[in-house]
C-alpha cells in the first residue's frame, strides 16, 4: 500500500477546480491561491510553496494571476491551475494507489490525521479559530470563515467544513480551559451570525456563561421545549445540575424526556422534588409513564392532582395508559376549559392528542377525528406533528375496517 503525499492532496485539489479557465482574471476563487492551497490541503504556507515550486519545475501547474472573489484586496494574486500534463500524472497516480490498495477517498478529502502538536504549529494563533470551528455543530458559510484558518477544507457549496478526524482530535486532546474558550468564542459566532437560540444556548453552557444561558431558557422555554434533541438535553442537564433553579430543572427535564433521556430524567427529577415537590411528583409521573409504569404513574398523579391545569394534563395521561379511557375522556375536557379560560395553552396540542387517543379507543371516531386536526393546526412541535399524523392514520384505519363491517 502506497502513501499518499502532500503532493498528490495539492494535485487533487487543484484537480477539483478545473473548470475554471487558466485564463481567469477576475474573481477567481481564494482555494487557488498559495493561502487557499496550503488551508484546504493543511500545511503550513511555506510547505505548500515549496511543492508548488517543484511542480512548476515539472510543468504539472500553470499559475496565472486573478483578483479574488469576495476579497478586500483589489490586486491581482498569483493562482494555479493543473496542466494537462499534471492531470494526467494525477491520474496516473490515482491508479496507480488503487492498485496498491491505498484509500483514495481520503486524497479527495484531503488531510487524514494529525496529532494536535501538528495541528498548533501549523495554526499558530489562529487556534481558537479552529476550535470554534470544531465545536460549532450548524453549517458555516465560506465567507464567515477567517482567511488565515487552516485545516477546513471548502466545498463547492460554499461551505466550510472540517473533518472528523480533525475535530476528535482537537475535542479530546484539548485542555479544559481551550474548550470553554472556543465554546465561547462560538457563542459569539452564533449571535453575529443569526445560529439557532439552540445553537448558542449550547455553546454558551459550556463556556460556562451560565448567567447569559438561564435567560435564554427562561425567555424562550416553550420554543426550547417543541424543539428538542439530544445535543439540547445534554446542555441544559449540565446546566440544570449545576445552576439549580426549580425553573431551569423543569425546563431541562421535560426536554429530557421528550428525548427519551429516561437516565437524565431521573436525575433532574429526583432534584426537583427536593426543592419544589409538587413539580417534582410531576414530573416523576412523566417519567413513570415513560417507563411503563402507568399504575405508579397513576397512583402518584391521583395523589398529586389539585385541579389545575398541570395535574390536569398528568391525571388525564395517566388514565389513558391504564385504559380508563372514560374517566380520561372528562379529565382532559375539564383540563382543556381551564387552560382556555386561564390564556395558557401550552401543551394544548398534547392534552388534545391524549383525548382524541380516548376516544379512538371508545371508538368515537368523529370525535377523535376532530381533535386531531385541531391538534395538528395548532402545533408548533414538529415531533408531535408526527405522532398526530400517525394518530390519523391509526384513527383511519380503525375507522375504515368498522365502514367495512357495517357495510358487510
């Protein structure tokens, strides 16, 4: 198996960009000048000119001189292009690893591996740029992405991204005190780049801006809710943990266990009924139900129950699952009148959902029916536009062999 070089990466490269004309003039594109080579490739500038130099030698580039695309600098740079004579030496060479059974995806990405010690000196104080790079988790545009930053291939599309072998490298070999600083930095990218509330909230849990983080949550608490994921439920449990309000503890188990984190769950809720038990008992109903146990579940909502809407919504939930649909059925009409007439209605869409589960099951299929699509209408959670959807299905199908029977 032969070792692809340097030399072939800065070929394959430069092979991806030939379909520009070798006599472009204006706006070519930064990834073909010296700096663009040695980034997209990661090598220091003064490696990446002496490879240069040597194909110029062995006439396997034309170097031309272009202004640059979205550059400040009007004057024309020096950029390179492969001859056909390079592109049929790359060729040759592409054919010539296959058969030694060499990996050539990797010569089409680019860079493989690098211990972090390469990676410092080859970015000198562009570090924290690249760091950045490596915890940001949303798509970053080719133009907000610093000149100087290596070791970040771009891609046609205008997108910057950097391998997964680079950033597991820096995320695990990093000290503590760099990740909280390129968590921050990031935090900063995502408000001056219009990222997701989501996006930031992370990076700004573990840079540990704690203060900025819980203002977050609590002004955007139902946004964060209908729009959970795992990477969510991990920060704000780490925040939650640590910062200890009742508030922030609710906000980040309900994210949990719409998740299915039952594990985090558990641990936000064995927390929250030591501060604040009402809230507590909640949410250990939830997470009973969760895990199958719908009669604990619904001897602890029945103990819990005082008639407001949150104990509404539980009860209710909790007489489903132990299929005393009727009594489910009246529960969550009671629950529902009091969130319109108190202005609240969130988890409108989730109380309607479980009530229109009982009446399919009370096979009342006109009703549940209606339900359904006023749940579907109202939702702001795309996860829950899916479990009504196949509600509506199920409702269908039920519905639909019933038609066949009466009509039999």
């Amino acid at each position: 198996m032969k070792e692809i070089t340097n030399h072939d990466r800065i070929s394959a490269h430069l092979f991806r960009y030939n379909y520009i004309r070798t006599d472009i003039e204006f706006d070519a594109p930064f990834e073909i000048t010296q700096d663009g080579i040695a980034m997209s490739i990661g090598v220091s500038r003064g490696h990446s000119n002496i490879i240069l130099k040597r194909m110029e030698e062995n006439n396997e580039i034309i170097i031309g001189f272009s202004s640059i695309k979205d550059s400040h600098r009007s004057a024309k740079r020096k950029v390179y292009f492969l001859s056909e004579f390079g592109k049929s030496l790359f060729k040759a060479r592409v054919k010539e690893l296959k058969e030694s059974g060499t990996d050539v995806e990797d010569l089409i990405k680019g860079i493989d591996r690098y211990r972090l010690e390469d990676i410092r000196r080859i970015t000198g104080d562009r570090m924290d740029d690249l760091g950045c790079m490596a915890v940001l988790q949303v798509k970053v545009r080719r133009e907000d992405v610093p000149l100087e930053s290596p070791l970040v291939p771009i891609v046609r599309q205008n997108y910057a991204v950097m391998k997964d072998s680079i950033r597991n490298t820096l995320l695990s070999e990093a000290s503590p005190d760099e990740i909280r600083r390129w968590h921050s930095k990031a935090a900063d990218w995502c408000m001056d780049h219009g990222a997701g509330i989501e996006e930031r909230l992370q990076h700004l849990v573990y840079s540990f801006r704690d203060r900025e983080a819980v203002r977050i949550v609590r002004n955007q608490r139902y946004l964060l809710i209908d729009n959970p994921d795992q990477r969510l439920s991990d920060a704000l449990g780490t925040l939650a943990l640590r910062y200890g309000r009742p508030d922030i503890i609710d906000t980040a188990a309900r994210i949990s266990l719409e998740v299915g984190d039952l594990e985090m769950a558990d641990r936000l809720s064995s927390r929250l009924l030591r501060i604040d038990p009402p809230k507590g008992r909640g949410l250990r109903c939830e997470l009973y139900l969760k895990r199958s146990q719908a009669e604990e579940a619904l001897t602890l909502a029945r103990y819990h129950y005082n008639g407001d809407v949150d104990t509404g919504l539980i009860l209710g939930m909790c007489l489903l699952e132990t299929s005393h649909f009727e009594d489910a059925v009246e529960c969550l009409e009671r629950t529902k009148g009091r969130m319109i007439s108190e202005g609240c209605v969130f988890r409108l869409d989730e109380l309607l959902m479980y009530e229109a589960e009982a009446q399919i099951c009370m096979k009342e299929y006109d009703s549940a029916s209606i339900l359904i699509d006023a749940a579907v209408s109202f939702t702001r959670s795309q996860r829950r536009r899916v479990s009504l959807l196949a509600l509506k299905d199920r409702l269908n199908s039920e519905h639909g062999v019933l038609l066949e029977g009466l009509q039999v």
